[in-house]
C-alpha cells in the first residue's frame, strides 16, 4: 500500500526538522519564575526587570513570569512591587526561580485597603492610618485585641477589667466610655474587613467575640476621617484585625506561652497554632486558633479567662480575581475584674487589706432563682463567668469586570450567643442604714427587733444590730457587736453583690459590595451595605450576696428576729442559708428586650490624581437605620408575699410577680455623612494632606431598651450624633526616619446623657434624656527610627484637651420626677479623655537576639463632667526579649508591668448603694473635700499587675 504525503505536509515536516534545533535552543534562553511574600502568597503585578539593561516583565496574576531571548548564561534580576522591600535575585537560563519578597521597611511604603475605597501606599493617602504586622504583634502579650491598640497614636484604651468589656476612643470621642459596657459606640471593629457585629449596647460588643491570636495577619487602624463614609455608624475610626491565608508553599507555627501572673503562683497557660498552604489547583487555606487556660492576677478563686476559637479559610485565584470563604468557631468564658476599695486620690493606693493582686468577685456557688417572665428557675454561679460563642461564615469576592471595573463583595452571618452568669458591680452596703433593709426586704418588710450577720460556712455570728423605732414611725438601727474584717474602711459595712444573668441570642447578616473603576488619572467606587439584626436579651436574676469587706470575700447570711411592720414575728430569713437575699419589689431584674435591627447604606467615592503630586478625594454616604421591637417589663407585689415557698418571713424569695408589661417601638433614622481631602506629595520623601469630615452615628439599642416602661415609651426620641473633624497630616521620611504628625481638631453633638433615678414607691424611672456637646484639639504623632543597624525606636504620642461644649443633667430630689431640676456642666474639660497618651518603644537587635523595653505614658484625666478632681497621670514599663534557637524555635520572655505599679484606669464615687446608683457625677467638690478630709475610701479599678510569660514558638 502506497501512502500519499501531500506537498504542504512534506514542507511542514522539513520545516520542523529544521527548526527544530532553534526551538530547542529558544528554551535554553529563557528564565521562568515566580514572586511570592513571605507567607507564601503570590505577588501579581511585580516588576522584574534584568539589571543594567532596559529589559523588564510583570507578574501574571498568578505570580509567575518568564523572560526569553537572553543570550548570557547568568543574570542579574532586580524584582519590586509596591509595599515590599526591592530585591536582587542571580538565576541561570533554563532555572525556575522563587523569588521572595519582604514587606518594605519604610512604613511610608506600606499597601492597605481599610478606610479607603482603593489600595493606597501611606505616603499617598490622605487617611491616618497605622498598621502593625504579625511579626510585630508576636513580640507582644496583649491582654486583649483592644490592648493591641495602645500601639496606635490618637487612640485612648482601657483594658483593664480584663479580655472583654474594654473601651476603646478615638481622638477624644470618649464620653460614656469609662464604663465597658459602652465602649465602643463611636467605632468599628472589625474582622477582614467586615463588622464582628453589627449592633451593640449593654454588656454586648465586639469584644466579646474578638480575639487575636497565630492567625492573625495584620492590623490596620483608622483614626476619623474616611471611617465617616467607609464604615458603618463608626465615625471615630476603623480598627480591621486581618487574617492570614494560604500560600504556594505549606507553612504554619506552634506557639507555647506559659505565664507566672502572682506571688502566690497563680498562672497563664495558652497555646496557639496556625497552618496554611496550598491545596490544588489554585485553591488554598489556612486554619489556626487558639486555646487558653487563665487564673489571673486577681484570682477569685477559680480561672478568669477559659476557652478558645478555630477559624479558617480557603482561598481560590483565578485570572480575574479571588474568592475566599471565612469560617470561625469561637467558644470561651471570661470574667472581668471589680473595684476594689482604695484610699488616696492624688496618689491611689488600695486601702488596707487589699492590693493590686486582690479581688473581690464571689466565690463560686450554685443558685437558683425564679424565672418571672416565662415561669420555672434560672441557674447562676459566679464561676460559669460570661459565656460566648459565636459561629460565622463568610466571604470576601474581587472579581476584574474588564475595561478597568472592578467588582468586591463580602458578606458574613453570624450566630452569636451571650450567657452573662458573673457578678455585677461590689457596692458597700451599711449594717445600720434603713435603705440597705429597705431594699432586701421593701418597706413593709422593715422590722424592729434584731439583725444577725454570720459566716455562711461556719456559721459564726460576726455582726449584730439592734433596730428600735424611731421618729416618722421608721426604725433606726445600731450596732450591737462587730467582728467583721474591713470596719476601719467602712464602720458597719458588708459588700453587697447583684448577682445578674443576662442571655443574648443574636442572629446577624451582614453584605457590602462595591464597585470601582478606574482611568488614567482617576478612581470611582460606589456601592452599598447591608446589615440585619436579630436581638433577643432576657435579665432574670435578682439575687444580692451580702459578703465580707476583704480580699476573696465571704459570703454572710442575714436573719432578723422580732416584728415587722407588715405584722409578722419571729424569726425572718432576710438570705438563704448561703447568703444570698433577693432585691425587693420593681427593681427591673427581669426584662426583656426583643429588636430587629436593618441597617441600609449607600456610598460614592472619587479620588482624582490632578497631576503627579496632586491628589483630590472626596466620598459621601447615605444611611438609613430602622429599630423595630417591643420590651417587657415583670412588676412585682409591694409589701410581704409569700414568694416561692408561700412563707411570708423568708424575705430571699418574698418577689411575687404582679403584672407583666408590654410596650413597643418602631423608630426609623436617616443621615448623611462626607468626607473630602487633598494630599500633596512634595517629593517621594515628604507629602502632607488636609481633610474634613462629618460623620453620623445612630444610637445604640440600649437606647431603646432602656424605655420598657409604659409610662416612659413616650419619651424615647432617638437622636443621631454628629462628629465633625478638621485634620492635617504631614508625612516625612529618610532613610531611618519614619515621621508621621497629624494635629486634629473634633466636635461631637447629640450625645445622649442615660441616668436612672429612685421611684417613688420603690424601683427606678428614666427621666427625659437629654444631649451633650464636646470638642477635642490635639496632635497625633507616630515616629519609627534607625538610630543604627541594631537599634531603632518605635514611638507614638497623643497630646489633647478636650471641653464640654453644652451639657446639662438631671438631679434627682426626692423620690419620683416631679421635682427634678437641672444643672449644667457647660465649659468644664471633658471626662476621662488623657491630656498626653505616649508609648515609646527602644528596640535591640543583634543576630538572633532581640530586646526592647516599652514606656507607656497616661496623663490627666478629669474624674467626671463636674470637673471635681484628675485621676492622676501615671507610666508603665514593659520588658520583651526574644532568641532565634534556630530557623525553626524561637524563645522570647515578656515581662509587663514591671514595676507593679497601681493606676486608675477606672473609679465609683464614696458612699453607699444610692450614691453609687447615682453615679460618678452626682460626686460634688464639696463631697470630694469632705471624703479628702475624712480618708473616706473610693472603689477603683488599676492596670493588671505584673505578670511573667515565656513563650516557645515552632515555624515550619
């Protein structure tokens, strides 16, 4: 058989055979490679340029790059992209090359995308922004993610009740933030990219569900400015806590940290981990957590901090773009530390008896109380701490549209849980006080006859009291015996401890997308966000512990033997044999709180390159708020009831429920924020920027929650806050020096003031709410410096002052709202907002070995908006040391507080349970002389004591 070979294929084959050699020769004079970062993650975009020529290639997008033609066996590569130290590589023909690159040293170099609509290097942004890597992190022992945040200038944190509850305030925005169940209205914390949760308000925020630990990539922090237009109801400032993803190469660590944290051994145990790679086919993961075992400093006697979370993701690239999943599995128990009595308020000290190591939370016990509202019991032990979990998935979408369009969307759900079972605030309460009686036992309840206090465990008698009758037909009360420890402090006094469990179901859904666009000279972005919240909260308990004045309290009974004033004789059981009594009448401890919460907004933003050293931006944004709810309010039966066991003479569960009340709520805000800016770049070394803004924030829903009464669901008039803030940054480097100085001037209006007064006939009312105004000038300043190759100092600085504006309060009278009067605070300085805020960092470094020492640096603070006197300013040091054991362990020793100095970071006013009630600022100057006079104690919550850490880390 003959077989035909056509003309053009008999030319193609002799063509090939003798093109072949070329072929052959055109491989061999190629270098093939691929540029990643340090965790392994493709760079797309890299300029990869052959050194003394004008030869240069990109990046794809999946990294790699190739450069043919070569005619030299041996070349220089000279690899960049922005953010990232340069880099010189030698490769051969024919070799693939892995070329790493590391994040650049020089901060003004550094790439983010959090409080901007697009990817910005520092030196070109017209935002205050900082930022702090994992490497700079993991040298650190935060005691929380806000304490991560003293690192960040312009930003006040208070972190000392422990993991949760922190209060974190930017640029003076600090009102109401003394008290952690309310720290951080004005800003937003978020997770890549997205809220932790879209709604706070009493005892619920971001912290309780926020925690760094080895996944932790890097966090960027947002002072003002853009966060008016680029986050939601957070005009103070974005604080975006990024996790890290899977690379090209398989990496992870395992991290050890043992901690010594008192005298008397008690310890820190924690373990984290963190693993990522790739998987196939362009999909990658990573996944890490932690888990952590923690007595305390201030040990009640059992752990303060125990649990831990996993999160992970998986991660797709593709030509035109990524696509990432989050998945994250929190479930830990924290406590948080109490006041504790204190003498002194020019130097603070704890008063005799304690220290800074000592606590008073209860100790633990098993108690069960009525439930009122749905029938049955309710369980608390001080021991089970506050509970939190929290299930989220989500993701984060870029997708390149064509034509320079760009399209992002992330979205998360989240299922998040609260069960509050810890002890609320530690009162002093007095043995011979008829409101201390008249709250365990009502007015009917008083008695004349006597009272008897005894050790719960061992039932020896410490305390009796005497109670006649007296003028108006009242008793008045007299100590009969006492053997009580603390009476030098306070003469016939006992601790006095709410016992409060709160649940919270919280179902959350949260979506923002945007769309970009972008031209020669210019950016465009708009687009839209998406929150929906779900809120059920129910407060149930109204257990009172009546313990001993001392470190570690003990918990007393109190009984009562003679006649009441309702008729009853005998003897009375004001506690159980435990000695937990119960708050008498309409205290509002069992409440319900049920709100939808829908957050819309729109938002535009524009920046325009005007020439090579010019930058306009400018951004606006629509929100639209709508709360829809409906509380419910249980109102006991005034006088002596049966209660629980039908016997009118155990006062501990006298509470009979009368009526339970229902009022609803439906209210709808709109606002309208902007933010503009120019930025002037003199040279590559110096820029300087101006900007102003207005931002809005819709109140949290402890607004609404607090009107559960009939008689005051009318009154409840939410109002919008306003930040307007003016700001200069100037931005400078050399070659060692990183400078950079923002001074800013803020107002904030319609703020609201919250107070609760004694009603008449027993239990509390919320008078009309009324709105203050506050400004705030100061300058920013953030400085990183190479004094010499093994030394540089990192510092930042906050230097303000801060005046109320207007502001008025109510005072309470007598009993009832009839005749509250007004006074105002108009012209005074600000409370708790530090006139200096510094922490300067000196680093060493040689070789394998690292140390470095922190001073931190709190100034004045006014104690209240009466201006009565400053919690004094103070400074802690912090000492951290590391070594290299080899490529794989690392050691490092941390030691914070090392001093073990005492600093108020929080107070309560002198006095019993109704000025405390009243608050910080119902203290006058006159009571403030009288209690200097007398060394009346004060209660006062410090920075946490010294404490050790050793940690070991594996990387592989």
């Amino acid at each position: 058989m003959k077989i035909k070979i056509p003309y053009f294929g008999c030319l193609a084959l002799v063509m090939l055979i003798m093109l072949s050699p070329i072929v052959t020769l055109a491989q061999g004079n190629s270098i093939r490679g691929k540029v990643q970062d340090e965790q392994g993650n493709v760079i797309s975009g890299a300029t990869i340029k052959i050194k003394g020529t004008k030869t240069t290639v990109p990046s794809a997008a999946d990294g790699t790059f190739e450069i043919t033609n070569l005619t030299i066996s041996e070349i220089i590569l000279q690899v960049s992209f922005l953010g990232y130290q340069p880099k010189e590589q030698r490769a051969s023909l024919g070799q693939f090359v892995t070329i790493t690159l590391l994040p650049a040293n020089n901060t003004m170099d550094e790439v983010f995308v959090t409080g901007t609509f697009d990817k910005r290097k520092r030196m070109d942004a017209s935002v205050a922004i900082s930022t702090l890597d994992a490497a700079q992190i993991e040298k650190l022992v935060p005691s929380s993610a806000a304490d991560l945040l003293k690192n960040v200038p312009g930003v006040f944190v208070n972190s000392s009740l422990g993991e949760i509850r922190n209060s974190v305030a930017s640029r003076g925005i600090t009102v109401g933030t003394q008290d952690g169940s309310f720290g951080y209205e004005y800003v937003s914390m978020q997770e890549d990219g997205l809220p932790i949760t879209n709604s706070t308000y009493f005892n619920y925020g971001p912290d309780f569900f926020l925690r760094p630990d080895a996944t932790l990539y890097r966090l960027e922090a947002v002072r003002g400015g853009t966060a008016s237009i680029t986050a939601a109801n957070a005009p103070g400032g974005i604080f975006n806590y990024v996790s890290k993803t899977g690379g090209d190469v398989l990496a992870g660590e395992i991290r050890l940290k043992y901690g010594l944290l008192s005298p008397d051994g008690h310890s820190f145990s924690r373990a984290d981990f963190n693993i990522g790679g790739p998987i196939q086919n362009n999909w990658f993961y990573n996944i890490g957590g932690f888990y952590r075992y923690d007595q305390s400093g201030r040990y009640p006697g059992y752990a303060m901090n125990n649990g831990g979370q996993v999160k992970g993701n998986i991660m797709k690239k593709y030509s035109k773009g990524t696509l990432k999943i989050f998945l994250k599995y929190l479930n830990d128990k924290n406590g948080y530390v109490q006041f504790i009595p204190t003498n002194s308020y020019d130097k603070p000290e704890p008063a005799p008896g304690f220290n800074i190591y000592s606590s008073v939370l209860m100790p633990a016990l098993n108690y069960e109380s009525q439930d009122f509202m749905y029938g049955g019991t309710m369980s608390f032990n001080p021991k089970n701490l506050v509970h939190s979990t929290y299930r989220s998935a989500g993701f984060s979408w870029e997708h390149q549209l064509g034509n320079n369009w760009t399209f992002n969307n992330a979205a998360r759900y989240a299922k998040n849980n609260i069960l509050y079972n810890t002890p609320g605030n530690v009162t002093t309460m007095s043995a011979t006080d008829l409101t201390s009686y008249f709250l365990l036992s009502g007015m009917e309840g008083l008695g004349i006859g006597m009272y008897s206090y005894k050790n719960a465990k061992t039932g020896e008698e410490l305390m009796q009291v005497a109670s006649a009758l007296g003028q108006g037909g009242l008793p008045t009360y007299t100590a009969v015996s006492n053997k009580l420890p603390g009476q030098d402090l306070f003469q016939n006094g006992v601790f006095m401890t709410t016992f409060g469990a709160y649940h919270n179901d919280v179902k959350e859904f949260i979506d923002q997308f945007t769309f970009q666009k972008t031209t020669d000279n210019m950016s465009f972005a708009m687009g839209g966000y998406f929150g929906h919240t779900d809120v059920e909260r129910y407060s149930g308990v109204d257990g009172v512990a009546i313990s001993t004045i001392e470190n570690r309290p003990q918990y007393l009974t109190l009984d009562f033997t003679g006649g009441t004033l309702a008729g009853t004789t005998g003897v009375h059981k004001v506690t159980n044999s435990d000695g937990i009594a119960q708050a008498i009448g309409d205290n509002g401890a069992s409440l319900t709180f049920n709100a939808t919460q829908r957050l819309m907004a729109l938002f535009f933003g524009h920046t325009w390159n005007i020439n090579p050293n010019l930058t306009f931006d400018w951004g606006i944004r629509y929100e639209n708020m709508k709360v829809k709810g409906h509380n419910e309010r249980v109102y006991m039966k005034t006088g002596v009831q049966g209660g629980l066991d039908g016997d009118p003479k155990t006062f501990y569960d006298n509470n009979t429920v009368d009526r339970i009340t229902s009022v609803n709520f439906d209210k709808t805000l709109n606002s309208f924020s902007f933010s503009g800016a120019l930025n002037y770049k003199f040279n590559e070394n110096m820029a300087l920027y101006g900007r102003y803004s207005q931002g809005k924030k819709a109140p949290d829903l402890d607004v609404y929650f607090a009107a559960n009464r009939e008689e005051t669901i009318g009154l409840l008039n939410p109002q919008e806050r306003t930040t307007r803030q003016v700001e200069l940054g100037l931005k400078a480097r050399t070659k060692d020096l990183n400078l950079f100085v923002t001074p800013f001037y803020s107002v904030l209006s319609g703020v609201p003031s919250g107070q609760f007064f004694q009603a008449e006939g027993g239990g509390f009312y919320v008078p009309e709410t009324l709105y203050g105004k506050y400004s705030t000038v100061g300058v920013e300043i953030e400085a990183d410096w190479q004094l010499h190759r093994n030394f540089s100092v990192r510092g930042i600085a906050t230097v303000q002052r801060s005046k109320i504006i207007n502001l008025e309060q109510w005072v309470a009278n007598n009993p009832g709202l009839a005749d509250d009067t007004k006074v105002s605070y108009s012209g005074n300085e600000t409370d708790n907002n530090a006139r200096i805020i510094m922490n300067i960092t000196p680093t060493y470094t040689t070789g394998k070995f690292y140390s470095f020492i922190t001073w931190s640096h709190l100034g004045k603070r006014q104690a209240n908006v009466v201006n009565t006197f400053t919690l004094p300013s103070f400074s802690q040091f912090d000492l951290g040391a590391g070594y290299d054991v080899s490529k794989k362990i690392k050691l490092s020793l941390n030691i914070n507080n090392i001093f073990n100095k005492y600093a108020v970071m929080s107070w309560v006013r002198p006095g019993g349970i109704l000025e405390t009630l009243a608050g910080n600022n119902s203290f006058t100057k006159e009571q403030y002389d009288q209690a200097v006079q007398n060394n009346t104690p004060y209660s006062t919550v410090s920075n946490p004591p010294r404490s050790y850490y050793l940690t070991a880390t594996y990387k592989f």
